[in-house]
C-alpha cells in the first residue's frame, strides 16, 4: 500500500512541476521491460493478422477454383453425355458406309 501511495506522490509531484510523466527518464527506466513486452505482443498480434489474412485469401481462392473445376467437369460430362446417347451413335453409324447390325441377343462374357 506504501508503494502505491509513493507511486501517487511522485505522480504529484511531476505533474506540479510541471513534467510530463510519459516523457520521463525515470518511468521508462522502471517500466522498461512492461514496454517491451508490450511491443512484442502488438508485433506478434500483428504478424498473426497478416498470416491469418493470407490464410483466408488462399481458402477463398481454392474455394473458386474447385467450383471452376466442379462446373467444367459437369459441363465435360454433359458432352460426353450427349455424344454418347445410342440414338447418336445410331445417327452415326448410318451416315457412315459400315453395314452394322444391330443384336437382338444379350451380351455374353467369355472368361
């Protein structure tokens, strides 16, 4: 309790002289190291943010390119989807000159 009514005092003091307490030699030799702590969180608070920051521009951009690749697969699969329908193929074949004939019986597996 002594300590802190010193600490009272001295604040008095300095300010009825006119001296600004932040601007002192002595408050900074006796908080030296609180201030120094201080610096390395707001530098470790910082840095954090910007890692943070990039690690969610990085989500963000995989996130577009997997829709990107999503919706050229369905569009790629549609394609393959209507180039593949048996009446294409039918449509084809009977443009062509090759005589097919089209099977009546299932197909069998030979093993």
């Amino acid at each position: 309790m002594a300590k802190k009514i010193n600490i009272i005092d001295e604040a008095g003091k300095m300010i009825s002289d006119d001296q600004n307490l932040l601007f002192s030699k002595k408050f900074y030799e006796q908080n030296f190291q609180k201030i120094l702590f201080i610096i390395i969180l707001l530098i470790s608070y910082i840095q954090l943010r910007y890692e943070y920051e990039d690690h969610i521009i990085a989500i963000a951009r995989l996130k577009n390119e997997r829709n990107d690749v999503r919706y050229t697969s369905i569009e790629k699969w549609g394609d393959l989807t209507v180039r593949n329908r048996p009446e294409v193929i039918k449509e084809k074949v009977a443009d062509s000159d090759v005589d097919l004939i089209e099977s009546d019986e299932p197909v069998v597996i030979i093993r």
